[in-house]
C-alpha cells in the first residue's frame, strides 16, 4: 500500500494564490510537491523531477495547458505520467483536447475532497501500471 509521501506531484499555474493553495492542499495531505508558473517551466521540471502526477492549469500566457500535455505527450519516457487538468472554463472537449487524453479535469473553484479524491484516483491509477 502506498502512502501520500511516496508520491511527488507537480503543480502547473500561472496564478501564485492557486499554485500556494494547491502545493497547501497536497502537501497537508503528505504529497511531495513541486511546482510550475509557467509552461516552459514546467516541461524542463517534469524532465527533471518526473512526476507521478501533474495538476496543470489550462489557460496559462504563451503556452497553455493543451500544449504543455501536447509536449509531455510527445515524450516516450514521459507521455504516462497523469494529468488532471484544472480550469476555471466549462468542459468543452473538442478533438484535438481529446487527442491529447488528458486523464481527468478539474473545475475552479477547486474543491479540496474532490481534488484529493482525483488526485489518489489517478495515483492508484500509477501504481497499478508500475507493478
């Protein structure tokens, strides 16, 4: 059985108060977390740190949060790693949003039962792959 700190999770937004109270959530809850304000850092982390899991924001300056799952997707060590997306905008799935399989959204205001309950969903997700 795995444990909340044997995860590391990273945390993509571009809004401090959101990236602070996300890291707050995860880390009360014993999650290792690391974090993101920007699309290209965040690619450059999830080389680096690899994941277990990654909150990404989807409207974010330059590069949002499709292209960033775009670019990880592209990755062959990298493309398993889950993604919630998190957005303040209705659910609209168009095509190309389908084809970058994003594992789950989020809504803002994010609800704190609902994102642990994604977060250990998609986790327990993880670790059945890796055995």
């Amino acid at each position: 059985m795995c444990v909340p700190s044997d995860f590391q999770i990273l945390v993509v937004d571009d809004i401090d108060d959101n990236v602070f109270f996300l890291q707050t959530v995860l880390e009360t809850e014993g999650y290792q977390v690391e974090t993101a304000t920007d699309g290209d850092t965040a690619l450059t982390k999830v080389e680096n740190f690899q994941p277990d899991l990654i909150l990404m924001d989807v409207m974010m300056p330059d590069m949002n949060g499709y292209e960033v799952t775009r670019k990880i997707r592209q990755n062959p060590d990298l493309r398993f790693i889950p993604i919630l997306m998190v957005t303040a905008h209705d659910y609209i799935y168009t095509d190309q949003q389908l084809a970058l399989d994003p594992d789950n959204f989020i809504r803002k205001p994010v609800e704190c039962d609902q994102l642990l309950s994604k977060v250990a969903t998609l986790l327990e997700t993880t670790v059945n792959h890796r055995d």
